[in-house]
C-alpha cells in the first residue's frame, strides 16, 4: 500500500483542484450573469429615457449602445464558461473514476498483502496458515 498512497494522494489532490475550478467557473459565470442583466436595465432606463428603442436608429443612445455591447460580451463569455465547466466536469469525474481505481488497487494489493503475510509468519512459526 506504501507505493500506492502518493498515487491516491496526486488523485485526490487533482480532485480537489477540479472542484475548485468548477467553483470559480460557477461564481464567474453567476457574476456576469448579475452584471449582464444590470446593464439589461440600464439599457431599458436610457432608452425609455430617450424614447428611442431601435440601436439601428441614428439617434440611439450612445450610453445604451456601449451598455448593449458590454452585456452581448459578457453573454458571451457564460457561454464559453458553460463550455469550460462542462470540460473541468468532465475532468472532476474522471479524476473520480481514476481514484476509485487507485484505491480499489490499493484494497487487492494489501488484502492479497496480508494473505502472504499471514502464511509467511505461520510458517516461521511452524504453523498451517488458515484460509
């Protein structure tokens, strides 16, 4: 089991970073989200202020215009953070899967461990190993 605890440690250690990226990406995604829909009321105060609707009309706000383009721009960005979190997901569970295996490796090699154990002391002592 010695030559299996710095495995399971680097395994759990990468689903831990995992995890702390899934979080970051959710408190990012989250964060623009917020931000997108304050500039959506933004836009909706100038352009009932302005009385102009239309961003193609020549006379459209341009507060609003620059409003629309920073919040097109940060819908954008969720969208490749979607992306980015369903990939660090995709990381977390096979990082999960790889630790369930390190560990159900590490449980056979000391369960077989400790079957040759118990023959070798039982036959120092002249014993029969019991199975």
């Amino acid at each position: 089991m010695k030559s299996r605890e710095p495995l399971i440690r680097a395994k759990r250690f990468k689903i831990e970073d995992a995890r702390r990226r899934l979080s970051q990406i959710d408190a990012m995604i989250g964060e623009f989200e917020r931000m997108a829909s304050d500039l959506d009321r933004d836009i909706a105060a100038e352009e009932a202020r302005t009385g102009i609707t239309d961003p193609r009309h020549f006379a459209y706000p341009p507060v609003a215009a620059a409003a629309r383009q920073r919040r097109d721009n940060l819908v954008r960005s969720c969208q490749d953070l979607r992306v980015q979190r369903s990939d660090a997901l995709d990381v977390l569970n096979e990082a999960e899967t790889q630790l369930q295996l390190a560990e159900a490796a590490g449980e056979r090699e000391r369960g077989s461990d400790g079957e040759g154990l118990d023959r070798r002391v039982a036959w120092r002592h002249g014993e029969t190993a019991r199975m």
